[in-house]
C-alpha cells in the first residue's frame, strides 16, 4: 500500500522552520525582534496544525496515525506556549518558548520516524 505522506514531510519543514524561529526569538536580546520571531514560530505552526488535522482523516497504517496524533498533540502544546509567551512576554516568554522548542523536537521526532527517507532529504537540501 502506498501512503501518501505529503502532508507529513510538509509538516515536518514547517516544525523545522518554527523550531528555528523559537530559537532566534530565544536568543535575541531586542523584544520587537525575539517577538517577532515568535509571531513567525506561530504562523508556522498554524500551517502544521491545519496539515495534521487532514492527515489525522487520511488512510494510513496506525502506526503512522499514532505517530501524527502525538505530533499533532505536540505542535497543539508549543502553539498554546508560543502564545502565551507572546500575551505575557516579560513573565513568561523564556519559560514558554523553551518548552516549546522541546515540543516541537519532539513533534519533529515523530514524524521522521514515519517519513525517514523523505525527512532526510528534505533536510539535506535545507542545510
């Protein structure tokens, strides 16, 4: 059975880029610019949450199913965080952002796993 996993590997480039995003908002030292970042991170994030929730509904083995539920739990959890970081930046952003680019890890680790060669690739050509 072929599994068409677009919607995986298109995920996956968009956590990448959202992870890169809650890494330069971490590392910057100007609010506007790390916000910014944040913003970014998030508009990624929509972009990976609307993919899962169709991939969610396509016909693919359970294990792949399984795999994009806990990544799509994952990337719902860094959304909220990145968020609440943003609402609340003084306070809470270092906080918030540091687990989100945990979550996003670890959403970005269940998706290779299902789409191994396809993530590889992708990642070479994004280095």
């Amino acid at each position: 059975m072929h599994e068409d996993l677009r919607e995986v590997t298109v995920s996956l480039e968009h956590l990448r880029e959202a992870c890169g995003e809650i890494g330069r908002a971490m590392g910057q030292t100007e609010r506007s610019a790390a916000e910014a970042a944040a913003r970014r991170a998030v508009d990624h994030l929509n972009l990976v949450i609307r993919r899962l929730e169709h991939a969610q509904s396509l016909p693919l083995r359970d294990e792949v199913l399984e795999a994009i539920d806990h990544a799509y739990s994952s990337t719902r959890m860094a959304w909220q965080g990145t968020h609440n970081a943003l609402n609340n930046w003084e306070h809470q952003a270092a906080r918030r952002l540091d687990a989100a680019k945990t979550q996003l890890s670890d959403a970005i680790g269940e998706l290779e796993v299902v789409a191994p060669a396809r993530a590889e690739a992708a990642h070479r050509v994004a280095a």
